[in-house]
C-alpha cells in the first residue's frame, strides 16, 4: 500500500512539473502499430458477437415500433444498447490486457468483468457531461450580463471571445480525451474517481498529445475500414457474377450482394423472381450480414486498441517514464 501511495505521489509530481520531453515519433508508431488487433482472436469473437446480439435486438426494436408496439421498441432498444455498451466493454478489457502484457483472460470472465465495471465508465462521462452543463450556465450568465445597459457592451467584447476559446477547448477535450481515454482508464484497473481524477488531468496536460495521436488512430483505423470495404465489395462481385452462372438462376448479382453492405434484399414483385432464386437471396442476405459485420468488426478492434495505447502512453508520459520503454 506504501509504495501505491508513493507511486500515486510522484505521478503528482511528475505531472504537475514542467512537461518533459514527449517522443512524438515513437509514441505515434504504437498507436499505428494498433492494426495487430485484427490478430486478437478473442476480442474478434465478443465484438462479432457484441453486433450480431445488437443489431438483432435494434431489428426487432423497429419491428415492434412498425406494429405501433411502443413498450416493446423501448425495451428492445435499451437491450440493443446495454448489448452494445457491456460487449465493447469486454472486448476492450481483452485488449487492455494484451496491452499492457497481462494474462489474457477468458472470453466469459471479460463479460464478467465487464459488467462490473461499466458503471465507473458512465460516471466519468457524466461528470464531463455536467461539466459542460456548467460551462454551459457560466457563459449563459456572462451573456445575460452583456444585456445590462451600459456595461453590456464592454463586457460583450470580453464574452465573445471568452466564449469561442471555451467552447472549443471543451469540445476537443471531449473528442480526443473524455470520449476515448475513459474507457481504456477503467479498463486498466482506475476507480470511478480514479478515472475522473485522470482524465482531468490528461485534459490539463496531454491535450496536445491527445489530440496529435487521436488523429493518427482515425487514419489507421479509416485505413482498414477503407481496405476492408474494398475487398468485401470486390469479393462479393466475383461471388454475385459466380453464383449467377454456376446455380442457374436468373436474377441480378446485385440481388446477392445485399447484405454485403448491410442491406436486406427487398424484392416487390415475387411472381417475377425465380422461386428457387427467392431462397438464394435469403441465403446470400443471411451470409453476406457474416461477412459485413466482420469488416465492421476490424476497424472497431484497431480503435479499441489503439485508444488503450494512447491512455498508456499519456500515462506513462506524465509519470515521467519512458512510454514506450
């Protein structure tokens, strides 16, 4: 418990002194490197398991909305999105421990695990959310000011840039700290105040950094994303122009290639449609959804740990160690 507390003391120190030196090229490799993620079996299957579970309870959620079944669309959506929440969770647990070299633990104790956890995620990001609630209060107040007769004016010239600089200060530590640094906080071990006290404190300090290698970590991930689409697209024509005329039937690759970009296949007209195409268009929707949720999966899982090592770079940047020792 001693050596804790000095650990916590001198990451203080280290973080409230003068900034040392950041190894910009060193700390963007590791993010890039992020792409071995595709390699991670484990977090592939609870994130390809995560969408399927999701995308099945938001399709019945609109289902029941279609049938006018309020309650039950309100139900399913909020499953839809606790499958979605707890699953990225758990995937990011396994990615966290690759990360950072621990024992990888099973796909079941993730879940677990994740379950567990979740709720210091949610805290954090409300108290960013009520953090702007009160940015929001302070600058409403300073408006309402302005308005005053004779001092208004003067203290208006102060607001309107008081107000730009604020606003887009929050909305950066937003996009390149709050939203993708509070979960690879938890993740790695932090309380729900120990998570809210980092945070802040990347905000404070490793703004900059953030931001820099949040911007790399959106080009390698938008790479893969790009790739990934690209041979499903190219793949999935060469499947549509084989099916065609090796099973016989008459109907338009494009038919078959539906679920491949996450589409059903809605066919207005069944007496024009072969009956024995009706059921290859079925089979090609339900397989080509496989195939379109896996290269959703991919980018997703560069992200996820490519935001891990963003959090232990800044973190180990503060503390004074060499991040990529």
């Amino acid at each position: 418990m001693a050596g804790s507390e000095k650990h916590e003391r001198d990451a203080g120190t280290a973080m409230s002194s003068p900034m040392v030196s950041f190894d910009w090229w060193r700390a963007l490799i590791r993010v890039l490197a992020s792409i071995e993620a595709v390699r991670d079996g484990r977090a592939l299957y609870v994130l390809l398991a995560t969408f399927c579970g999701a995308g099945l309870a938001m399709a019945c959620a609109q289902a029941s909305l279609a049938r006018d079944d309020l309650a039950w669309a309100i139900g399913q959506g909020a499953a839809a999105l606790f499958v979605a929440f707890y699953g990225v969770n758990a995937a990011g647990l396994l990615l966290m421990d690759r990360a950072l070299a621990r024992p990888a633990r099973d796909v079941a104790d993730a879940m677990e695990d994740a379950l567990g956890i979740g709720h210091r995620v949610l805290l954090t990001l409300l108290c960013a959310v009520l953090v702007g609630v009160l940015l929001a209060g302070v600058l409403l107040g300073l408006y309402w000011l302005s308005s005053l007769p004779r001092i208004g004016p003067w203290l208006f010239t102060l607001v309107v840039p008081l107000t730009v600089v604020c606003i887009s200060l929050f909305l950066m530590a937003v996009a390149v700290v709050v939203a993708p640094l509070t979960g690879p906080t938890v993740w790695a071990g932090a309380s729900a105040i120990e998570a809210i006290q980092t945070v802040a404190t990347m905000v404070r300090t490793h703004l900059l950094q953030a931001a820099v290698l949040a911007g790399g970590l959106s080009l390698v991930t938008g790479l893969v994303g790009a790739v990934s689409s690209l041979l499903v697209v190219i793949g999935g024509r060469v499947m549509a122009e084989a099916s065609v005329l090796v099973l016989g039937v008459d109907i338009p690759p494009e038919a078959l290639m539906g679920g491949l970009i996450g589409q059903g296949v809605q066919v207005r007209d069944p007496s024009h449609v072969p009956p024995e195409a009706l059921q290859y268009i079925s089979a090609a929707t339900v397989g080509g959804g496989v195939v379109f949720a896996i290269a959703l999966v991919l980018p997703t899982l560069v992200y996820l740990r490519g935001v891990c090592e963003i959090y232990l770079t800044l973190r180990r940047a503060a503390s004074g160690e060499d991040s990529l020792r």
